[in-house]
C-alpha cells in the first residue's frame, strides 16, 4: 500500500476513533497553573490546543527551548506529546522535569521510559509510512479533554460537510491559512499536511498579524485560507482580498469550539488529500524526498 492510499484510509478510520473516543480525567485548575505541554510537529499542535481550550491555564512549549531552558521544568509537570516517543529532545526534557508524563503510542518508547507516567493513544491506522491523521486527531483530543469538559459529536455530519467542501475548494501552490485562539494551531496543522504530501509554499499565521505582515508577500493567484467563522472582520478580509485576485476558502463551520477544531482537521486533511491526487501522486513528498528526510531523522532523533 502506497503512503497516499495509507493516508487516505487512516482519515476514514477516524469514523470509527470519534465513535469510541475516550476522554481524560480533568486536570483539576490549581494543578493546571503548574502544567506545560510539548511535543514537536503535530503534537506541537495538540499541546498548543490545550493551552487554548484551557483558556491559558496549562502552557504549550517548544521541547529545545525547554531543554535549553531547564530552569522551566525543575517545578513543573511536563505532558509531553509524542506518538513514536523518539524525539530526543523530549527525553532529555523528561528526565529533568519535575513530573513527565509521555502521551504516546509507544509504551516502551525511550519517552515512555524517562517519564513518571505514560497516557497511553490506542487508535488504530494501516501501519503504513505516511502523514499523520488519526494519531494526531487522538492526541489532540486527549490534550483538550485534559485541561477542558468537552462534548464529541458521535455523527458523521463534520466528516462529510469536510470531505464536501474540500471537493469543491480550488487551491494554487502557495498559500496562506489563517486562525484564531482555538484555530490558528490547526492553521499550522493544515500547513503541514500541504508540507508533508506536497512539498507545497504553504504559510500559517494568525488572522489579525496577516494583515500587519504575510499579506504584504501575497501575489495574484494565491490561496488564503481563513479557518475562522464567518463575522464582521473575516467578511470584509475576504471581500478585500477577493478584490485584488487572491483566491480565498472561507467555510462555514458550526459554533462549538470542539466541532470546529474536527471539522478544520478533517478539512485539512481533506484538502491535501485532494491535492494529491489530482496531482496523481502516489507517495507522500516526505517519503519520496529521503534527503530531506535524512536531515529531518538526525535532528530529530
């Protein structure tokens, strides 16, 4: 099975994840105060959506700037993210932390076995190389529902408006996603999936900085995408930019924080998927490029 089959089936599989999905115990707000999630890529977004559904009760952090910084984590409890449980920067963070906990795949992963305690993702996938979906859509859940009481949809209503409009959505090779407290860390999981499958020129950014910055290196022709409900502010940006030739997606989504957040992942996913395939790959980029990968694995691991 190819990595672009792979991935398109582990998004069908999370169907399935959302139906049997089960949440964390709260942290309670006082221990929350003393709490920093961390993980590197996509699990760099799930610590940075339980900062935002914890309404900045817990800290999403960079695991280097942690090790580079111990005296952060000398009297903290650190939730570090992880699905292989490799990332060495991690490990060398968890060894020094007050308390490590490893939210991982891999219970006897080099993470897993520097930290105090493992919470451990359970979801299951082809087993194929490709990029992440259902890992990061379980992990991202378990980081919420740590810091936040949250309620998942149990239908199948977000997966399909999703695949829908992603059908219907016309993309250029450069582009812009844009988000707010609770979206802009799916903003950049939407990048990176554009990164990962294509190689694309893709940019994240926050809705109010666009305008101060990256909307100054736009030409006609490319793509902004607003991952944000449709208001005053988000409106009046779309009509300018549509008016000087700029592309622009801007769906509809439901009001609930939490079916936001899975209806942007799928879309993402969604999105990238489509690209793909109209591009007839069959491999991710990430796969094929192994130079590139090479360098990715020294430094990572």
């Amino acid at each position: 099975m190819n990595s672009i089959v792979a991935y398109e089936k582990d998004i069908e599989l999370q169907l399935d994840f959302l139906r049997s999905f089960k949440k964390q115990k709260i942290i309670s707000q006082n221990l929350q105060k003393n709490i920093f999630f961390s993980g590197s890529g996509d699990s760099l977004v799930s610590s940075m959506l339980a900062e935002s559904f914890s309404n900045g009760m817990v800290k999403a952090m960079d695991p280097l700037d942690l090790y580079r910084n111990k005296e952060l984590v000398k009297s903290k409890h650190v939730y570090f993210v992880s699905i292989s449980g490799n990332t060495i920067s991690n490990i060398k963070v968890a060894k020094t932390a007050k308390k490590a906990t490893a939210i991982t795949s891999q219970p006897k992963s080099k993470l897993a076995k520097a930290s105090d305690e493992t919470l451990l993702l359970t979801s299951s996938n082809t087993g194929v190389f490709t990029a992440g979906s259902i890992s990061f859509l379980e992990s991202a859940l378990t980081c919420i529902s740590l810091v936040k009481k949250i309620t998942i949809p149990r239908n199948d209503k977000l997966f399909f408006k999703a695949q829908s409009d992603a059908k219907k959505a016309k993309i250029s090779k450069r582009l812009f996603i844009l988000g707010n407290l609770y979206t802009y860390p799916l903003a950049m999981y939407c990048a990176a999936k554009f990164y990962e499958l294509l190689g694309y020129d893709a940019h994240y950014c926050k809705t109010e900085q666009f305008s101060h910055m990256e909307l100054f290196s736009l030409k006609k022709g490319d793509t902004v995408i607003v991952f944000e409900e449709k208001n005053l502010h988000t409106k009046q940006l779309v009509k300018n930019l549509e008016k000087i030739g700029i592309n622009v997606i801007n769906p509809n989504v439901p009001s609930d924080k939490i079916s936001q957040m899975i209806y942007y992942t799928f879309f993402s996913q969604m999105l990238s998927l489509n690209e793909a395939k109209k591009q007839k790959k069959n491999e991710c980029h990430f796969v094929t490029e192994e130079k590139i990968r090479n360098v990715s694995n020294q430094m990572i691991y």
